[in-house]
C-alpha cells in the first residue's frame, strides 16, 4: 500500500496547561490496597488491629507495636499465581502469571521503663511492605453494537476550529485523543459548526490490557505501653508508587472506506506520597483480656508524574482516487530543549477510620474483629502549586466513586504454646457506582479509554505458625478474588451514557499468594 501520510508530532507542553494527565479510575487504583504483611498477619485476615503484636499492625493501628515486650526483626517472602478470566463474545479468555515476591521487612526496638512507672514501654519500629501489585492482564473481544471508539474521539473533537489542528498537540484545548483520531483520518469534519463523525459502526473490537508496578510502603513507628492497658502509637508513612500500562486496541471494518485502525497508549504514574497514622488499643478490665482498638489514617499527600505516549496506525479508502493510505500517528514522547515529557500532579486520598475488638482465651485461642471506612468521593487531584484542580475532576470523583466499607475477622488457636493455627476472612465493599464511567475531559491527553467497574472483594486466609525461645517462622495462604465489568470506550449522546453497548466484558480477576515469613525475637 502507498503510504500518504506519515507524521511525527513533537509538541511543547507548557506547565500552566490544564492537567488532565489521570482520571478517578488511575486514582481508586492507588487507594485500594492489597492485604500484605507478615504471614501471621494475613493468615488472620489483617484482623489484628486490636490484638496488637505484630510488625504489620503499624499500618492499621500504630497502637498495636506498644504491646511489644521484646525486639522483633523479621522478614517475608512471597509466590504469587494471577489469573484473569474475560468472558468475551468471542469466548473465555484466560490470563495466569506466576511471580515470586518479597513483601516485607521489619523491626522493632523494644524499651522497658519499669514495672511501677505509668509509662512502661518505649517501642520503635520500621517496617517495609509491598502494598499494593498492579499486575494484571485483560482482554476484551467482539461486536461493537452500534457503537464505536472513533464516536468518542469525535465527541471530543466538538467545537474545536478547523484550522487548529494544525498544531494541535501544542493546544491544551485539544484533547489528545480527538488529535490522534483527527490525524489518523478516523473522525471527519461535517457541515460548518466545527462538528465531527466517526466513521462507522458495527465494527469488531479487540482490547488487550496489561498493568505493571506496585505500591511500596515503608513506615516509621513509636509505641508506647501505659500500665500494660493502654497502648498508644503514631506511624509515619511514606509511599513509593510505580505504575505502568499499555493498551492496544484494533477496530476492523473491512470491504468499507475505513479498513481498520490500532491504538497503542503507554502510560506511567511514579511519585512519592507521605501519610501518618494514629492508633490506641484499650483494655478497660484490669481482670479482662477483652480490648478494643481505634485508629484514623491521614490522606496519603501524593506528588506524582504523569507520561504518556500513543500510536495511531490506519488504513483507509481515498474516495477521490480510489486508493488505500496508511496514516502513522504518534504523540510527543520527548521534548529535546527539556527532557522528557511530564505532567505533575498532585492526589491526596481519603480519611481512613478503623474500629476493632479482640480478646483471648487463656494461652489457647485469640480473635479479632474490625471495620473500616474510607469515603472514596472525597478524592482530590491537585495542580502542582497545590491548589484544587478543575471542577469537573471533582464533580466526576463525587459521581463516580463512593465510600467503601471493609470488614475484618480472623483467628488464632494454639494446641501447644510453640504451634499456632489460624484463618481469616475480608469483605470489602464496590468501590464504584454502577453507573461510573471513565469521563475524558475535552483538554485530556489521555488516549487509553477503557475502564473497568470492580465490583465486592472477598479475600479468604488461613496458615500455622511455629515459635520457638527465639526463631519463629509462620505460613500463609492468602485466594483474593474480585469481579468487574470491562468497557473499551464509553459514547456520550446529550445525558444518556452508553458504555459501549453490548460490549461489556465480564472479568473475574483472583490471586492466590502464598507468604512465609522468618524471624527472631530478642
């Protein structure tokens, strides 16, 4: 085929542009966090928060490393199997990958005062947890309906001058994704208002999706024991996030003026974030070992950098001659007179609250049981001098997003004081509404349209545990398994939102990870 047009689009992008760089679905990512730890504490559910006495708790409620008595230091190693199954029109696809992890690394100083002072204990601690993976591999496949992507690129195209494609990546009221359309001959320019079409409908769609990175969280701690009743902590987080995304996503409409086109984005989020958390664990009955525990979590004050980068390849039909062009699209992946391409950004996440009880029954049984709550509307994306960013990213988080609810319960039964058996359970609520969708606003230089809709998380542990004078070694299973509703694109016709009709992909995603942790206490 006669190549027509080949194009490479190298544009200045201005810090004061509008930094349309992430949307609520980027953000929920980085709130929603796994169960990771020590093996003793996922064995339990993450049920600990009012038991106390385990490195991980610093993370849910500070208080718990006051009820140390003696220093700890421990380390965890993890396997993980991800699965992912999409039920397409096409079929059932399916996605495993197996990776090795090292989860966490800990400890804790323990400081005797004296037996007959208010303040008994001085604990510090560090621990490092890998709290949150992003991995994850997806697939949509099938008919369109009466939909396509090249709609959306045209809504988004709307009211935009002709004459200001001609440097339309250095225009931050030109989204990225109309740009790249526009360029590639998939929308057209119709009639005389600055109004565009897609090409056509009733296409085959294919979208494959793969997600890398994690979350890493390192935590600095102080514990502290008063009469051996009340335990009171404080833990400073700081976050380290690194995630990344490639798409790529074809439309085929053969014997037609457009023959097909791909999309290829490549996306990446990295930055630091700094939190702190605090925690108190009360037992009112000298007599009692019943105790309940409280804790509230900072939002996470997130500086982060947004990159991203697509390609547009397409084939179509010249009515005037009769001919098939290719089009090569790129978007600006380098700027020469300053370095890579960026946008910063700021995100802060929402409070966190934690309320738990637990008690033991002499040295034979423990239990735990708490709840938590995070109201994901209150998400805020900030510019990069810290001030609220534009209105409609706070209208769509509201509308999109809504407040979760975790429930936490987990056991310990020891037959021998060296040999411990345990399990747990977690429940965690939808972080989104059913009828959220991945809102590009005009300006955005985002060009990955697909989203997805997870629905309630159940996450079911259990494992044993050895503890010898010293030397403990614990182990855990942990099955974490979610389902949600996959879109490739989403059209807009007045206030009606079409998710891309009857191409909703049913995704059940699941992880199975197994934990082992070895430590000593001194």
């Amino acid at each position: 085929m006669k190549n027509k047009f080949l194009m490479v689009a190298w544009g200045l992008i201005f810090l004061s542009a509008p930094v349309a760089a992430q949307t609520v679905y980027d953000a929920a990512k980085f709130v929603d966090k796994d169960l990771n730890g020590t093996a003793r504490f996922v064995s339990m559910g993450g049920a600990m928060s009012a038991l106390g006495g385990d490195i991980s708790t610093m993370n849910t409620n500070p208080g718990g490393i006051g009820i140390y008595r003696s220093s700890d230091l421990q380390t965890t190693f993890g396997l993980s199997a991800y699965n992912s199954k999409s039920k397409t029109l096409d079929g059932t696809y399916k996605k495993d990958d197996l990776r090795g992890d090292f989860d966490q690394i800990g400890f804790v100083y323990s400081s005797k005062i004296g037996n007959t002072t208010a303040l008994r204990y001085v604990n510090f601690g560090f621990n490092y947890r890998r709290a949150k993976s992003f991995y994850r591999k997806q697939r949509f496949s099938g008919g369109l309906g009466d939909f396509t992507q090249t709609l959306q690129m045209a809504q988004q195209a709307d009211g935009i001058k002709y004459d200001a494609w001609d440097n339309a990546f250095e225009n931050d009221e030109i989204g990225w994704l109309s740009a790249i359309g526009y360029y590639g001959a998939v929308i057209d320019p119709v009639g005389e208002n600055e109004e565009y079409i897609g090409m056509y409908d009733q296409g085959l769609g294919q979208l494959d999706v793969e997600e890398r990175g994690g979350l890493d969280e390192y935590s600095f701690n102080l514990g502290l024991n008063f009469n051996d009743r009340v335990y009171l902590g404080f833990t400073l987080g700081i976050n380290d996030m690194k995630y990344r995304k490639y798409t790529y996503y074809v439309e085929d409409y053969p014997g037609t003026q457009l023959e097909g086109y791909d999309l290829a984005s490549w996306n990446r989020i990295v930055g630091t974030g700094v939190n702190f958390k605090l925690g108190a664990i009360f037992r009112p009955f000298e007599d009692s070992p019943f105790r309940f525990g409280l804790a509230v979590h900072s939002p996470t004050f997130y500086d982060l950098e947004y990159k991203t980068s697509a390609r547009l390849t397409s084939t179509v039909l010249d009515a005037s001659d009769g001919n098939l062009y290719d089009y090569d699209v790129y978007t600006p992946e380098q700027i020469s007179s300053r370095g890579e391409m960026v946008r910063p950004f700021k995100l802060n996440t929402p409070w966190l609250f934690n309320v738990s009880v637990a008690s033991t029954v002499g040295s034979m049984f423990a239990f735990d049981a708490e709840y938590e709550y995070e109201d994901y509307s209150k998400l805020k994306f900030k510019d990069v001098d810290g001030y609220d960013e534009y209105m409609d990213f706070e209208n769509s988080t509201r509308s999109m997003l809504k407040a979760v609810s975790t429930f936490k319960v987990g056991a310990e039964f020891k037959p021998i004081p060296e040999f411990g058996i345990r399990a747990g359970y977690n429940y965690r609520t939808a972080i989104f509404n059913d009828n959220a969708y991945k809102d590009l606003p005009y300006y955005s230089i985002q060009t990955d349209t697909d989203y997805a809709n997870t629905g309630d998380r159940h996450t079911v542990t259990f494992g044993v545990g050895y503890r010898g004078s010293m030397f403990y070694a614990d182990l855990a299973y942990k099955f974490d398994t979610y389902n949600s509703n996959m879109y490739p694109f989403v059209v807009k016709q007045g206030n009606v939102i079409y998710p891309s009709a009857s191409s909703v992909t049913k995704v059940t995603n699941s992880r199975s990870q197994a934990l082992l942790t070895l430590g000593v206490r001194f």
